[in-house]
C-alpha cells in the first residue's frame, strides 16, 4: 500500500488492497467508493470535524481503512456505535469536540 498520509488520499484501490480484494468489477468499486465517503461521514459525525479537517489527523486514514473493511466484511452500509471497533473508537475518542 502507498504511504497515505491524509485522508483525502485514499482511494478504492487502497481499500481494496486493504481488505484484500484480488479482482475489482466496476460495481465493487463504485461500492468501495461509497464506503470511503460513509466513513469519513461517520468520522466527521463522531467527532464534530469538518471534513476538510480530516487530513490533519494522519491517524484517521487506519479508522477510515477499518471502518470500510468492516462495512464490506458485513455488506451494511451503516455502523453501529454500540458495537464500534475499540482502535476506530479509541481513536476518534482521542479527537472528539463533540462530547457532552
């Protein structure tokens, strides 16, 4: 895998080479970009940054690496924050302003 060091670099083939995928149809792809945008949603959400924020944080390319990798092993396109990865929490956690 390349060294990513911000978010907005990542790209389908990152996560397809993450999650260990040989071959990739048009229709994986297209659902592997749609992940990559749920997940940078999702981390947004959950820690109140802006999306362009996302890439001052070199630590949220993993969460956005599990987080796809979790949705395509489940084939859901949503998260539960009841059952939350402990490094994706551990780490969104760590850069939350969003706490009350």
């Amino acid at each position: 895998m390349n060294d990513i060091k911000a978010v907005s670099e990542l790209t389908y083939q990152d996560v397809a080479e993450y999650i260990r995928l040989d071959e990739i149809s048009e229709s994986d792809q297209n659902t592997l970009n749609n992940l990559i945008n749920i997940a940078k949603n999702f981390i947004c959400n959950y820690t109140g940054k802006s999306l362009e924020g996302l890439d001052d944080y070199q630590d949220f390319v993993i969460v956005v690496l599990i987080l796809c990798q979790d949705m395509w092993d489940n084939r859901s396109l949503y998260i539960d924050k009841g059952n939350l990865n402990k490094v994706v929490e551990t780490i969104l956690g760590m850069h939350a302003e969003n706490l009350l």
